[in-house]
C-alpha cells in the first residue's frame, strides 16, 4: 500500500501567515498613535463627503424639511449600522448632538461626528427602563435634555450596542417623556453598498456612485406622566416605525436600481 504522504509531510506555511502576524504586531502601537487615529478620521469623513456629493436622492424620499413637521428642536433616531450619514441628513440650520457610547468600538465614529462640527456627549441607550439612568445614562440623558432646552437638536441610535439588533432601548423614550420633545424615526440608504453580515447589527457601509433614499416616520410623543405601560408602547412604536420604514426605504432604492 502506498503511503499517503500528507500524514507524513508537513504542510507548508502559507505566505499570508508571516504578514498576519506582522500586522498583528503593529496594529495596537498604530491604534495607539494619535497622527495614525487622526490620519484614518480624515480619510473617513473625505470618504462620507464623497458617498454624500455622489448619491443623489431618489424621487419618493423625504424632504429633510419634513423632520420639522412635529416641531423644533427633536429628537433624530435611527437604527446601528444604519447611521454613518446622519450629518448629512439633518435640515438647514439644526444646531445637533449626538449620544454615542462609552465603548471602543464607538470611539472612531464620534471622532468623525466631530469633524462634521456635531457635540458629542457619552452615554447608554439602556437595556431596560432603569439602566437608562445607569453606568453615564443618568448624565447624558441630562445633558440631551439641556441641549435640547435650547433649541439642539439630539441624535440617537435606538438599538443598543451588541444587545438585540432593531429592537428599540428605553434611553429614546425616556429622553422624550423628560424633554416632551417628539422623536423622529430616520432611515436611510444607498443602492451601492456593503453589508457586513458578520457585524452583530449587520453595519451598511455607503458607497459611493449610486442613488440614495431617506424616509422619515410620523414624530413620536411621549407623554410627560408616562407610566412603565405607556414607555413599553412607545419602545415599541418606535420599534415597529423604524423597521416599517426601513423596509420602505429598501423598497425604494432597490426597486430603482
């Protein structure tokens, strides 16, 4: 019988081994260093520039204007992996702050916000009701709250980080009973882009070169003596707005690619 020589020969390395672990070694010190973090903010926010200026809204879409129609100031809401634009998606002249968390993963992303000119404030979502004022929530949603008192208007992404993606937290709905201002449901999409199915909230990287469309749903209001009740029917408006309207902007760009 012959032997079969790959039990006895040894598999030869790949190439691509050597360079993984290169890029392994390096990659820490280069995250770690501020001109490399500011180099990778500016290429990004140039990259968002460009997906802006080159996809054209499509016929159907909301008009930004149409975020006005329960009011100034609001509150902007969309779901993550679907709110990499959202500087470019707010109506002339609204002054805004964005809410991002305190986690590493978020880091670049309020980096690139700021180079856009939007307040960053740190902070939670909530897992449920009470932990929207835990852990750094208590303080942002009272910073929201100030900047909205002012005429700010506050942006938020209503999923929460590595929880259960498209399934609304609290931290939306309290910061509406506190301020009494509505929320407002944005969803947006291009027809060129990548999906990173691997990403626990499915992230869509816009590209550029493509269509865009943007729907806005109906201003949600919480009212200011909302019980436990009436909070897990607005999460859950919110819920259920957010995906209807996702569904409605899939519709629209990909039935006009």
């Amino acid at each position: 019988m012959i032997e079969n020589s790959s039990a006895t020969t040894k598999a030869p390395r790949r190439k691509g081994g050597a360079l993984k672990r290169f890029w392994r070694s390096v990659r820490g010190p280069l995250a770690n260093s501020p001109m490399v973090r500011s180099l990778i903010v500016w290429l990004i926010t140039q990259f968002f520039r460009l997906v802006h200026i080159t996809n054209p809204r499509l016929r159907g879409s909301s008009d930004l204007e149409d975020m006005k129609r329960g009011g100034e100031p609001f509150i902007a809401v969309a779901w993550h992996g679907q709110h990499l634009m959202a500087p470019f998606l707010m109506p002339r002249g609204v002054r805004f702050v964005a809410m991002f968390s305190k986690s590493k993963d978020a880091e670049l992303n309020a980096r690139v916000a700021e180079r856009f000119g939007v307040e960053i404030v740190r902070g939670s979502g909530g897992r449920e009701r009470a932990r929207g004022t835990e852990k750094g929530g208590a303080r942002a949603l009272l910073v929201l709250k100030k900047a909205l008192k002012e005429g700010k208007t506050a942006a938020m992404i209503a999923d929460i980080p590595h929880g259960t993606p498209r399934d609304s937290g609290f931290g939306v709905i309290l910061l509406a009973k506190l301020s009494g201002r509505p929320i407002l449901p944005i969803c947006y999409l291009t027809s060129r882009r990548k999906v990173l199915e691997k990403s626990w909230d499915k992230t869509t990287i816009p590209l550029p070169f493509g269509k865009s469309g943007l729907i806005v749903g109906d201003p949600i209001f919480v009212p200011e003596d909302a019980d436990d009740a009436m909070l897990e029917a607005k999460r859950v408006e919110l819920t259920d707005s957010l995906n209807e309207n996702t569904r409605r902007v899939h519709e629209l760009v990909d039935g006009a690619a």
